[in-house]
C-alpha cells in the first residue's frame, strides 16, 4: 500500500500549460470519461502566479453596508451549515487561442475548451454571511478580492450572492488545491470564471460597481459597434464532441460519439449531432444526471464507412438559448 494513490503507467493525461509563472494550463478533455474533472487536471488560469498561504493565518474581511463589519477565519467558515454541489467553471477567453489562430486542423478538445473543468465544490451559501453580517438593503453590489500577487478584483451584484454564491474551501472531496484558490475562494456558478475570485480575502458591500482595472481594461465584450459590453456575467450554452478527436485514428464501424454540454443559465435540455458536416442532425443520448450549470455527457452511435465525415455537435439549454455554429 501507499500513501497516495497514482495513476496507472499507461494513463497519462497531463494539461497543456500556456505560460509560465502566470498564464494558463488547459484540462485534456479528450482523456477524461463521465463529468467529474479530476483536480490535478482542473485547468488554471492567473495572473501573478499561485500564492503559498497559510491558512492559519489567512481571513476573510467582510465590510461595507453591513450591520457588523466581520473577519472570517476558514475553521469560523466551517462551523456554518455547508452544502455540496457540482458546477462548471469556464474562463471567460475559453478558446480565444483557437478562434484567433486555428493552425489547420490540429485542434484537440483539450485546446479548443480546456478553460473549463467541473467539481463538486464544497463551502457554505454567501447569503449566509451575507445574513450573518447584516447586510443593509441599499447595498446592490459587492467586491470581491483575492489574495494573490496582482490583487484580483471584480464587482458582483448581491443579487447572485443570494442566489446560489458560495464561498468554497473544498473540491471533489479534498482541499482546495492551491492553484484553485486554497484555503478558500468564491465560486458563481454559471458566471465567467474570472469573477469566482481564487484566494478570497475581503468582501466589500456597496450601492455600484468599483470599476477596478479587471472590469475597465480586460474582461469587456467589444462590440460591432465600437462600444464594449461590461459585467458580461453569465457563460453561453455549448458542446463539444471529446470523442473521437485529433490525433486520434478512427477505424471503420460502429463506434460512440461522446462529449459535453453546458450552459450557464440553467440545464442543458438537448444536444444534436452531425456527421454530414449540418445537413442533417440527430439527437445525442443526454446522460443523467443532467444538473444545472454542470457539464452534460451525451454520446450517440456512429456506423463510419471510411468516407470523409465532418462531426458537429450543438446544445440547448432549457432557456431555449441554441449554441451558434
């Protein structure tokens, strides 16, 4: 027996570092099965690298329109009632690479979406602090801020801390690791994952926006019209076939076509495959459980004959929202 556990020889599934000391490392969705990312795979992005933190000595500030300014200790966050739930988190320039530089046909799944990953995340509601410190009701907005070198800051409305906000100290049954925000981090499911703050140190409650350097110059949608869009929060339903995939050789005969799907508005409600390049589409076996701004696997059988295929596939989610070409 050992102290940990390790992964078979013949198994290596390893992320595609982009970057450095700050950057990013891209999760192999084309090596894993199910839904659950496993954590070492969770893809990363910073900014000023992953910050060491003794969580005995790390706080959680929370101040502002508040009844009783509070500081937080992560055994204080433990003592609340906690709740378990899965999520996906997308960065919001998840294949920005791909779009601007496609190099051919060489694109894997790990390359085309690697900025997302999905856990089970473990921490308690925000509305409980929220609740615990007296939040006043003039306040519309809240800061979050992180603890790592370049002092990650982003605007929040309070409305999505009192709708499914958390503030997480665990994933997938262990620790947070330090690259996803250890000892303890903000997690808003369905929103772009720059604002699910990593190493969270101080809440802040307000009546606006703080329009800091995050939400000023990065992290805008520029527009046709010239004008940018800002506080973009929620991710768009999409899908993507992991199965098969570049480089992968693909023999004739019957064999599944297997892939994800989410939304961050909700539950994906259909995925359809094409192997004829869209002229014609079927629909994708969803697999359950089908959980709410969570990763979906479907897969559907495929008989190829050896003639040139070209495979789409294409989600909608129960808002009705149908992922472009």
């Amino acid at each position: 027996t050992s102290a940990q556990g390790m992964r078979s020889p013949f198994v290596v599934p390893a992320r595609g570092p982009v970057g450095e000391i700050a950057g990013s490392s891209l999760s192999p969705l084309q090596d894993l099965s199910g839904t659950i990312t496993p954590s070492d795979l969770h893809f990363e992005r910073h900014h000023a690298g992953v910050p060491l933190i003794d969580p005995a000595k790390h706080t959680l500030v929370i101040h502002g329109l508040v009844e009783r300014p509070s500081v937080f200790t992560l055994e204080d966050l433990k003592r609340f009632p906690f709740v378990s739930r899965i999520h996906v988190v997308e960065c919001s320039g998840n294949a920005r690479g791909v779009f601007r530089d496609p190099k051919g046909e060489n694109v894997t799944p790990q390359r085309a979406a690697g900025l997302s990953s999905n856990s089970e995340w473990i921490g308690v509601p925000l509305r409980m602090l929220f609740d615990e410190v007296g939040a006043k009701r003039e306040a519309t907005w809240f800061l979050a801020e992180g603890g790592d070198a370049c002092v990650m800051t982003r605007s929040i409305p309070v409305s999505k801390a009192y709708d499914d906000a958390m503030v997480v100290w665990a994933q997938n049954g262990e620790p947070l690791r330090p690259a996803q925000g250890y000892p303890m981090r903000l997690l808003l499911p369905g929103w772009e994952g720059n604002a699910s703050v990593k190493w969270l140190r101080r809440l802040e409650l307000g009546t606006q926006p703080w329009m800091t350097r995050w939400e000023t110059s990065k992290y805008t949608d520029p527009l046709a019209s010239g004008t940018a869009r800002q506080f973009s929060f929620e991710m768009d339903a999409r899908s993507i076939i992991t199965s098969p995939a570049h480089p992968g050789v693909v023999d004739k005969g019957w064999r599944n076509i297997s892939g994800l799907a989410w939304t961050g508005r909700g539950k994906i409600r259909r995925v359809e495959v094409s192997t004829d390049g869209g002229m014609s589409w079927a629909d994708a076996q969803l697999h359950p459980p089908v959980l709410s701004k969570a990763y979906t696997r479907f897969s559907i059988s495929f008989a190829w004959d050896g003639k040139p295929s070209v495979l789409l596939s294409r989600a909608t989610d129960e808002t009705g929202y149908v992922q472009p070409t």
